[in-house]
C-alpha cells in the first residue's frame, strides 16, 4: 500500500513540476481552458438568478400577483361555508399540495367595492356575485403534475371550476428547457475543445519524454507506470482551468452585481446577482478535472498504439 502511494505522490508531482516548469505555456493553456469553460459556466450563473428572480419578484412586492405556478379553485355559489372548510381540510392534507390559501367571498367583494369603476356596478347586483376560492401551490410545478392535480380537484363536491395557470406554467418551462438546452450544447462544444487542448498539450509533453519512456520499458516499466504521471498532469491542467473559470465567473458576477441591481431599481424590482453555488462550482471542478483525465487517456492511447506499431 504504502509503495502504491509512494509511486501516485511521485506522479502527482512529476505532474505538477512539469506545468511549473514552462509557466508561459501553462498560463496561456488554462486561460484558454477558463474561457471555455467560463462559457457555459456563466450562463448556468445567468439561468439560475433569472429563475430566482423570476420566481420571488411579485411575492417580495407585496402583490397579489404571483409567478410560482399555481391553481385557483372556485366553489360554487350555493357552497355553505361548511363545504370550504371541508375542501380546505382535503387540500392542507394533500399529499401533492405545498400551500394553500383561502380567499372568502366577502373579501373578494370588498376589494372589488373599493375599486370606484366597479362600486356602483356591484352594488346593484342583488346579491355578491363572487364565489369562495382556494390559491393552491402544488408540490411539484412540472406542467404534468399540475395538469393531473386541476383534473383531481375539479371532480370534488361543490366545485365550480379549476383553474390552471398553465399558459404561464408551459412558458416557463419552455423557456427554462431552452436555456439548459443551450448551456448543456455550449458546455459540450467547449468541453471538447478542452480535450483537444489537453490533448495537444500532453502530445508535446509525450515527445519531450520519449526517449525517457523507451528505457522505462526497457527496464521493464508496466503501460500503467508511464500513463500514470500524464493522468495526473491531465488532471491538474483541467482542475486548474476549472479554478480559472470560477474565477472569471466570480469576477464578472461582481462587476455586475452593482449595475444589474440598479437597472433592476428603476423598475422597482429587486435583482441581486449571485456567483455559482458550491454545488455547480464543485461539478464545475469535477467536470473540468474529468475531460482534462480524457484528453490526456486520448493522447497517451494514440501514442502507445503508434509505438507499438
């Protein structure tokens, strides 16, 4: 165990004193790697705060607007307050409901009479025309989901009709498949220039050691001997460039914070711009360690298969 050890700590810092040793080269690669890994990077970022902000805007105003997906569910006229109460009891423990609040007619009613267009009108209806209804946040928000829950609701005693938000749920949705579509194409796209980056870069690397690795093998050295001081260097140069892209990301995410958060003012909204969570910075990490292991797994297996021909 402790020879195994020994021999991965020593091509770790083979590793890590070639990248040291040419740090011109080993600069201009991993701000190549940064940038193209910043990409996508970024626009995770982007997807993420405008989801955010998107979601918490009306809530945080105040309004009775909302943009969390959600059913209205009207009882009908006739309904006895006993039957609200009973619906409410099925909803608060329904296993598919988050939330759930309850809008009486007699408030509805108040707030249309406090509207001077509609005071008139309504008082010379003979009666309040406004049903009780339930605002209904389900658990899941997924177009299917909601679609299935509206249909349960609408067959339940002394209800009138339920309404879905659906129009509102489908565009965000699409939207949302849009943008992780892009950044997922994106994040391919560049990802494999990484590869290609580190490719070129242990091939040199390669042909500078090759006589080295010809008496290795001479004296016996096993494949995985010579592949494993270039996994690692591999596997430095994308962690490396993954640090890279953090960093620019980070950077940008607070060059703008400031700007977006005062164009978001004269709105009267509220839009402050996060940096990347530890969840996407540690797959972000893992991802650029990982194509940079594959570009140097390419290099090393055309090189082995060409010498051995």
């Amino acid at each position: 165990m402790s020879v195994w050890l020994a021999q991965h700590l020593k091509a770790l810092h083979w590793a890590w004193q070639r990248l040291a040793a040419t740090p011109v080269n080993t600069l201009l690669s991993l701000l190549a790697i940064g940038i193209a890994l910043a990409l996508p990077a970024g626009g995770q970022m982007l997807l993420d705060n405008t989801l955010k902000f998107v979601r918490s805007t009306f809530s945080n105003s105040g309004t009775t607007a909302s943009t969390t997906p959600q059913i209205s569910l009207f009882m009908r006229l006739d309904a006895e307050r006993g039957a609200a109460d009973a619906i409410a009891g099925r909803l608060q423990k329904h296993a598919a409901v988050k939330s759930v609040h309850f809008v009486a007619r007699e408030a509805t009613l108040e707030r249309m009479q406090a509207d001077p267009g509609l005071r008139d009108i309504i008082a010379s209806l003979p009666k309040n025309p406004y049903p009780d209804a339930f605002i209904v946040s389900p658990q899941d928000d997924s177009p299917e989901a909601m679609e299935a829950l509206r249909a349960e609701l609408s067959g339940w005693p002394q209800v009138e009709h339920v309404q879905l938000d659906s129009a509102w749920v489908r565009r965000l949705d699409a939207m949302l498949r849009l943008g992780r579509l892009g950044v997922t194409l994106l994040a391919a796209l560049l990802g494999a220039g990484l590869i290609a980056i580190t490719f070129t870069t242990l091939r040199l690397q390669i042909l500078a050691r090759r006589a080295e690795i010809e008496v290795c093998r001479l004296l016996g050295a096993t494949d995985a001997f010579i592949r494993r001081p270039f996994y690692y260097f591999g596997f430095l140069q994308g962690l490396a460039g993954g640090l890279v892209a953090w960093l620019i990301v980070f950077a940008i995410t607070q060059l703008l914070r400031e700007p977006i958060a005062q164009l978001a003012g004269l709105y009267d909204a509220t839009f402050i711009l996060h940096p990347l969570s530890i969840q996407d910075t540690l797959l972000l990490l893992a991802l650029a360690s990982a194509l940079g292991w594959f570009g140097a797994a390419l290099s090393l297996g055309r090189y082995l298969r060409d010498d051995a021909s």
